[in-house]
C-alpha cells in the first residue's frame, strides 16, 4: 500500500528569512468568498523548490530567479472579516531551509488551488498535495511529484520523473531521464521516456509509447502496451493482455490475456507466457534465434504455429512442446502458453 506523509509533519520545517512578499484579494462568490493570495519567493535559480499543500497544484517552469505563486481558496463566509480570519487560521507561508525554498499551504476545510512558477533550470523540484490533483512541465531538472486523492500529469521535464498517486493516474509527457510511477489503481500513460521505466499499478492500464532505456511494467488487472523500446521489457499483469511493439528482450507474463511482442535486431534471451491466451512473437527473418515453446491443455500439435521452416513439434499428454532453429539459432526465447495458440511470424 502506497503510504504518504502526514499532513501534520509538513509544519515540522523550519523556515529562514529570504526575500518573498504578498498581497491577498477578496472577492464575493455566492455565498462564499475567494480568497486570493499572490506572492514571490526568492530563490538560486539552479537550486531546488518544495511545495506542500492541499488542493489542485499547476507548476510551470519561466525564466528569472524567483517563485511566483498565486493561491485560491474558496471560504464559505458571510463577511469578509469573517473569511479572513479563516484564511489566517490556515496560512500561507514562504521561506528557506538551507538552499531549499519552500512554500507550503495549510490544510484548511475550503476548496484550494495553486499556480506557481519557478525557475526552469531548478535542479529539483518537489511537490505534494492531498486531496488534489498535480500538474507539471517545462522544467529542466528532476521532479517528485505526490498525490493523496488525485491524478498526476507530468508534462516535458529533462531530468528524472518519480511519481507517486495513491488511486489516481499518472500521464507522462516527453521525460528526458528515468522515470518511476507507482499509482494504487490508476492507470499510467507514457509518451515518450529517455531513460529506464518502472511503471506499477495496482489496478489499471499501462501504455508507454517511447523508451529509450529499459522498461519493468506491472498491472494487477489491466492491460500492458509498449510500443517501442530500444532495451528490454519486463511485463506482469493479472488480467489483461500485452502487446510490445519492438524490444530488444521481453519477459512478459499475463494470468488471462493474450501476449503480443516484436523483436529488434540484437535480441536477447526472452521469456513469454500466459495462462489463458494467444501468443504471438514477430521475428525479423535475419535474426538468427532458437525458439523452445511449450503449449499446455490440449496436446493439439496444431496449436504451435510458425512462418519459419524447421519447426519441430510433438504431443506429450496433455501438453504440446516445440522446438524451431531460425537461421542455425542463437538467443533463446522461450514461450509458455495454458490452451490458446501459439505464433511464430516472420517479419
């Protein structure tokens, strides 16, 4: 279970004078009052930001060497001295601990919402809420994003990506490091990630369209889908399929759905199975591979299918087993199926 900071630990910090000032707003709204607090905060343009809070957070990346931070709330109020005292009761508050500048908005029982920009060359940003939704991009370093109650979406960062979302999705954009996203249900959507992937979830889909390094994947009730990977691919899902594109090594294992893989040239030894569907693996017909499949359930020698010649099959009980050398063999991949078919397609 993904466990997350206490609210009340984000008062424990200590914060230093720096250089911030604010100004707060109010606004009639039915019956309630907006109230808007506007402020900056200086800080190393190359150095590192933490934001803690409750709500909905938007965090840009702009040039200059401050943080520019507007805060809304909503605070049901008949007057509005009434309102502010309120909003004083949960501040606002800005400062620095070391070389860190941090900005944290107290938990109060109104509806919030933050936009901030930093700096785009920040080193690192991290950035929590509880009960709301986080949303980042154009940022040249590392970014920590964590979500209570909400959906995490990560826009272009260069640096490294961990996310963490206790039931929302996770939605990823260009990253220019690695990337590591655990959500307790949601599903995770991936454009394009430079490094290595370590995507999990606990009960929704995954798709990564692009991944530069190496990916491990795992779903407990979805399904899986990678595009393209120039390294290997490491598959788990409990009920669902999986389908990859291109990869240079896949292992993948599925408890009830089909598997779907492509091989780049370079492969390495692989490993597929399923408990009770289809595999189908795709083979450039240059690649030299030794090919051992083992197809469980109905001793049907027809369940083992191959565009390649050579393919040697025969009945053991209840379980098919086969045997394929493409062009004198080479790297091993091994397939596993429970009663589907099992296809071998030359590319």
């Amino acid at each position: 279970m993904l466990r997350l900071v206490p609210f009340s630990l984000f008062w424990a910090v200590l914060l230093t004078a720096s250089q911030h000032s604010s100004q707060t707003t109010f606004k009639r709204d039915g019956n309630s009052w907006m109230v808007t607090e506007q402020g900056s905060l200086s800080v190393d343009p190359v150095g590192q930001v933490r934001v803690k809070a409750a709500g909905n957070i938007r965090i840009r990346g702009g040039t200059g060497a401050q943080v520019v931070y507007r805060v809304s709330r909503s605070v049901r109020a008949v007057q509005q001295h009434e309102a502010q005292a309120m909003a004083d009761r949960f501040p606002v508050t800005s400062g620095r601990q070391g070389s860190t500048a941090i900005l944290q908005v107290a938990y109060g029982p109104f509806a919030t919402s933050l936009e901030i920009t930093v700096p785009r060359g920040l080193e690192s940003l991290s950035v929590e809420t509880l009960g709301g939704d986080v949303d980042v991009s154009d940022l040249n370093g590392a970014v920590v994003a964590e979500a209570s109650g909400g959906r995490i979406n990560v826009g272009h960062i260069g640096g490294n990506i961990d996310a963490r979302a206790a039931g929302g999705a996770i939605v990823l954009g260009v990253i220019g490091g690695n990337a590591r996203c655990l959500s307790g249900g949601g599903a995770i959507n991936a454009m394009e990630i430079h490094g290595d992937s370590l995507l999990e979830t606990g009960g929704g889909d995954i798709h990564l369209r692009k991944a530069g390094g190496a990916v491990r994947a795992s779903t407990a009730g979805g399904r899986i889908e990678v595009v393209e990977a120039k390294g290997t691919v490491q598959a788990h899902t409990f009920g669902g399929p999986i389908e990859i594109g291109s990869a240079k090594g896949v292992h993948c294992e599925s408890a009830s759905g089909s598997i779907v893989a492509q091989f780049l040239p370079g492969i390495l030894d692989s490993f597929l199975s399923t408990g009770s569907g289809d595999i189908t693996v795709w083979i450039p017909s240059n690649l030299r591979v030794s090919i051992r499949a083992q197809n469980e359930g109905s001793g049907n020698v027809g369940t083992v299918i191959s565009d390649f010649p050579g393919l040697r099959v025969m009945s053991a009980g209840a379980a098919v087993m086969a045997d394929l050398l493409i062009n004198g063999g080479g790297p091993i991949v091994q397939l596993a199926g429970n009663g589907g078919r099992i296809y071998i397609k030359k590319r």
